[in-house]
C-alpha cells in the first residue's frame, strides 16, 4: 500500500510544485529576486569597468612618478659613485704624501745621527750600564721590635728605594735628550756640551737608608 502511494505524492508535489511557479506572488518574488541579482551583478561589471579606467588613467602618471624617481636614484648614484672616487684619490695622496714626508724625514734625521759623531751613540750606552748598575744599587735593611707590655711586633723598614728611582728616571730622561740632540742641535761641539752637562746632572743614589714602618 505504501508503495502504491509514493508515486502518488511525488505527482502531487510536482502539481503543488508547477500551481506554486504559476502563483502571482511567486512570479513576484521571483521577479524581485532576479531584479536584485542582475541589480547586483550590473553594480559589479560598471564598478569593474570603472576601476578599469580609474587604472587607464592612472597608470601613464604613476609610471611617470616611477621613470623620475629612478633617474633620480641613477643620478644620485653617479655623484656618489664620483664622490668616492675623489674620496679614494684623497686618501691615496695623503698616503702618498705620509710616507714622502717620513722617507725624507728618516734620511735627514739618519744624516744628522752621523754628523753629530759617535758622542750621542756612546753616551745612551753609557746610560743603559748606569741604568743597570742603578738598580744594584738598591738597599735595605729591617728591624724588629716587641712592645714591652703589648707584645706587639713592629718591623722598621728603611731602604733607598726613591733615591733609586730619581736616578733611574733622571738617566731615561738624558737617554732621550741626548737622542733629541742629535736631530735638533746643528752644532756638533754644543751636542757634545749638553751630553756633558746632562751626564753631570745625574743625581747619585743616596747611602742613606728613609724608614718606612710597616
């Protein structure tokens, strides 16, 4: 029986299906519905078509724009290419000029070292045995006392050590003088007058011994 009546209602529902699409208010809905689609759809294709010619339009002033600004980027390009070029050149003629000024410099000051005699040579060897000799000389001695009462040690140091190193800083200080005159006194006899004073000067190391407590 069900069977029988499937069929039945699929017709049916084809009957209402074809009494609906011939319905008044369904035309209109339909029609309504279509009007909004193909109002939606013509909005699309003229909104498409306008950006179509807001682009035509655009385009030549923005590829413009672009041309320009590269150039621009060329050009600055070549100033800076040409900037560092002569920045280059300027550094290699200051290179150029720091090793002529040092070249000449050498030789004159190596003919001045001859022509101011074996004096100033002598005198810093001279110096450096004193330097070593100076320092031998360093001397100290040390005491030891108990308090009486507190029994508290208390160690007396003495030694020459300032003495010591006035004469070591005095002898470094002729060493370079003596080197200085040998480039910048023109006279032979005055080097060697100076290099006898500075080596007079010389203060000697003291015998005796400042305490210092400890």
């Amino acid at each position: 029986m069900a069977l029988s009546l499937l069929p039945q209602l699929r017709d049916d529902d084809a009957r209402v299906v074809a009494l609906m699409r011939d319905s008044p208010a369904i035309k209109e809905a339909l029609a309504e519905q279509n009007a909004a689609v193909t109002l939606r759809r013509k909005t699309a294709i003229g909104e498409i078509a306008r950006l179509d010619r807001q682009m035509t339009s655009n385009h030549p002033m923005l590829q413009d724009a672009i041309d320009a600004a590269l150039a621009g980027v060329r050009a600055a390009e070549e100033t800076l290419s040409a900037a560092q070029a002569q920045y280059a050149r300027a550094l290699g003629a200051r290179q150029n000029s720091s090793i002529s000024y040092q070249t000449k410099r050498d030789r004159l000051e190596a003919e001045l070292r001859q022509t101011a005699g074996d004096i100033v040579q002598t005198f810093c060897s001279e110096m450096i045995d004193r330097l070593t000799a100076t320092r031998k000389a360093f001397a100290w001695t040390d005491a030891r006392e108990t308090h009486p009462l507190t029994g508290k040690v208390t160690t007396r140091h003495s030694d020459n050590r300032a003495s010591v190193q006035r004469r070591v800083d005095a002898i470094n200080a002729a060493i370079e003088t003596a080197r200085e005159l040998a480039v910048t006194e023109p006279d032979p006899f005055q080097v060697a007058v100076k290099i006898a004073t500075l080596r007079a000067a010389l203060p000697a190391v003291s015998s005796d011994l400042l305490e210092r407590t400890e």
